[in-house]
C-alpha cells in the first residue's frame, strides 16, 4: 500500500525541487556546455566546428596562459598565509579579554559586506591619488608614484586588497574554533606555569586544527579564484603582470573570440582547484590526527 505524503514531506519537495532546478539551470547546465564548447573552436557568435583536444594542447604552449597561471598561484600562496596568520592572530585578540572587544568585532566585518568591485575601486583611487599626494607632500619617493603602474610591484596592490578584504570571515571561523575549547585546559595550563607561545602551540593550535584546515581550503580557493580586485585595479596591467585566470578566462573568452579555448582554460583551472583543495584536506587531516 503506497503510503502518502504528509504535510511535512510536502513542504520539503516544494522547497527542494525549485532550489535543485535553479541550480542546475544556472550552474550544472552552464558548466556541461562550457565542456562541450571546449571541445570546439566556437569564438561566443557564429558557427563553430570540432576541434577535439586541440584547445587543451594549445593551452600548456601558450605563454600568456602560463604567465596567468603564475600570476595566480603566487598571489594565492603568500595571499593565503598572510589571511590566516592576520585571522589568527586577530581572532586570539578579538576572543581574550579586551576593551572595546564587541565594537571591533563589528569594524574589522565591514570589508566582508562590501563588494569586490566597490572595494577595488575605493582602493585604486587611494593607491592612484592618496598615496602619490602624501609622497609628494613628504618627499618620499617610493610613495610618488601608483605601486598600481608598477610592472613589479603592481601584484602588492592586488594582494593588500584581496587580503583586506578575505581576513574578516576566516577571523569568524577561527573565533568559533577557539570558543571550542574548554576554558579548564587554560586553566591547567596556568597552573603547570605554561608560558602564552608555548600554550598556542601545544593546546590552542591542536584543538583549532580542524578550523585551520577550513580556513586553508576556503581561502586558497578564494584567492586562486580572484577576478573583482583584478578587474577594479589593474585589468590585468601593466603588460598582463597581474592577469589572473579568472580574468584572462573572461576577457579572451567574451571579448577576445576565444570562447571554446578558454573554456578547455576554465576546465583545467576547475580542475587544478579541486586537486589542489584535495591535496590539502588530505595533508591536513592527517595533520589533524597527529596533533
């Protein structure tokens, strides 16, 4: 005998099935056709023709897209230790016992409402004009010109921005992790005359491990992923030494007629993503379990 749905059942499949379609409308299926676009010489208009794997061997030729690539791993590497160490460092501030403790939790989340783009436009008009003015007025020379136009040091800009702006959340997850732990741990470790570097070490770190683990993942996908602090800024200047992946995807692939071979880009970088993140929960947890 079939047995019928409740109210309870009801409620749930009209919730489900509208968020399952909406995603695969805007995710799932989008996804699938860029695979299958990367297969082809389409230029995003027109005709296209089947190319087979002809876009995925071009790519490891190409310098540009090598050049992007590096790019977007260095950002990501220092991008991500500096996150989690101002997170840390902030969240054991933020969780001790200071003054003004509750309006700073406030402040330091401003960045996090903000978007990317607004963030990125605030700043580049501050590296632009702000900091040109004050070098002028002081007679430094470093400051005189925008750290934007530099071929150098223009990926700085980019990274102040995009760390700026990730600390706030990963502060929260870590701020979660240390109110985990037993305020009796702290206390016995007073007791034992445990000095504060070697309480981190020994206690905190081990028992906020899985928190560090999440953060990890989250932040180099974040970073690796950069594209608002890229387009507001530099626009992948001067001469392509800030152009990320996700930005060399989308300009080339929208406005440069490349669309079915930045889609074999966007497959190999979704592909990078998830071993990366891969690579990392597995040296991760098995750091976990040591400690």
């Amino acid at each position: 005998m079939k047995k019928k749905m409740n109210n309870r059942d009801k409620t749930f499949l009209a919730v489900i099935i509208p968020v399952l379609v909406l995603f695969f409308l805007f995710n799932t299926l989008p996804m699938l056709k860029g695979v299958m676009y990367s297969f082809t010489n389409y230029r995003g208009y027109g005709t296209y023709e089947n190319v087979g794997l002809r876009n995925y061997i071009d790519l490891f030729s190409d310098a540009r897209v090598g050049k992007s690539y590096l790019f977007t791993f260095k950002y990501a590497l220092v991008g991500t230790v500096l996150v989690n160490v101002i997170s840390l460092v902030m969240a054991l501030a933020l969780n001790s016992r200071i003054r003004f403790k509750s309006a700073l939790r406030g402040i330091y989340f401003v960045p996090n409402i903000l978007g990317g783009l607004v963030i990125g436009y605030i700043f580049s008009f501050f590296f632009t004009y702000i900091l040109p003015t004050v070098g002028n007025v002081f007679g430094i020379s470093w400051l005189q010109n925008s750290i934007l136009a530099s071929e150098k040091y223009a990926w700085i800009g980019v990274l102040i921005v995009g760390v700026w702006q990730a600390v706030a959340m990963n502060t929260i997850i870590y701020i979660s992790g240390l109110q985990t732990v037993p305020e009796e741990v702290y206390e016995a470790s007073m007791l034992d005359g445990t000095g504060k570097w070697r309480e981190f070490w020994k206690i905190t770190l081990p028992l906020v491990m899985p928190f560090v683990t999440i953060n990890l993942v989250l932040s180099t996908k974040n970073l690796l992923m950069v594209f608002d602090q890229i387009m507001a800024l530099t626009k992948g200047g001067p001469a392509q030494s800030t152009e990320s992946i996700s930005y060399l995807i989308y300009r080339n692939g929208m406005d440069g007629g490349q669309f079915g071979f930045q889609s074999a880009n966007a497959v190999i970088f979704f592909l990078v993503i998830v071993a990366i993140s891969i690579f990392q929960m597995t040296v991760l947890n098995k750091k976990e379990e040591q400690l």
